[in-house]
C-alpha cells in the first residue's frame, strides 16, 4: 500500500507540474497527464483489492477488546472537565498512571461522581453521537 501511495504521490507531482507547463490552454502535456492519472487510478485499484483480499477478508472486530480501550482511555477523561474541572480530571488521569488502576474506579473511590453519572458522562456513544446512547450495542448485564 505505501508504495502505491508513494507511486501515486510521483504521478500528482508530474500531473501538477504538467498542468502549469501547458501554453495558452493548447494542452500540449495531455498525453502525460492522463497517462499518469489512469495509471495511479489503475494501481490503487488493484492495490486495494489486493489489501481486501489478503488483509481484511475474515477480519473482525474483537468488540469486547475495543470497549476496554475506549473504557481505559486517558482521552475519555476530557468528558469529566465539565462536570469536576480540567484539575481535578488532570489530577485523575496522573493518578491512574501512577496507581495503574482505571479512572472509573478512582472516581468512585473518591465519591467524586455517582456511579450512574458516570456512565451517562462517559458514554462513548453519546460522545461521539448526541442524542444517541449506546444501550442499543450493550446488554443490560454490560456484554457486548
């Protein structure tokens, strides 16, 4: 894939330079624009194709791993500085670091929120789409 890009980055360079050398719109470098845009049209073609079919065929999300990524983010912590102050939440993503332990858990430790106030902050879904939470993907219980 990288060589594709790079090869097609060599072609819009000549593109580009082939676009400011035509005279007087007489289009005398049409020939080496459009060779080289379908050629980079042609190769990322068959480079993505290739990638479907020898990287992303079978793929699949492990969603239970990528909820713990949104869950244990220090990014998340941002969310909170409404509601406790850029301090306080600082104060919280140090600590985690230090202690190791999850920022769910220091702010129940510290009383700081409710555990249901939590969840509705934290929500990566509502986040990421007001208006929408993400009880729809997440069981009662907490599966997946």
């Amino acid at each position: 894939m990288n060589q594709t890009a790079f090869q097609v980055i060599g072609n819009d360079h000549t593109i580009c330079l082939a676009s400011e050398a035509g005279q007087f719109e007489l289009n005398v470098m049409g020939p080496v624009i459009a060779l080289n845009l379908l050629q980079s049209l042609r190769i990322l073609r068959n480079a993505v194709d290739v990638f479907i079919q020898f990287a992303l065929d079978g793929m699949e999300a492990n969603l239970e791993r990528c909820a713990t990524y949104v869950r244990d983010s220090f990014g998340i912590v941002t969310a909170l500085n409404p509601h406790l102050g850029y301090e306080v939440a600082a104060g919280l993503v140090k600590e985690a670091l230090k202690s190791g332990q999850p920022i769910r858990d220091i702010i129940l430790e510290r009383a700081l929120l409710t555990p249901e106030e939590i969840d509705v902050i934290l929500d990566p879904y509502h986040m990421t789409s007001p208006g929408i939470s993400g009880e729809w993907l997440i069981g009662k219980n907490g599966d997946l």
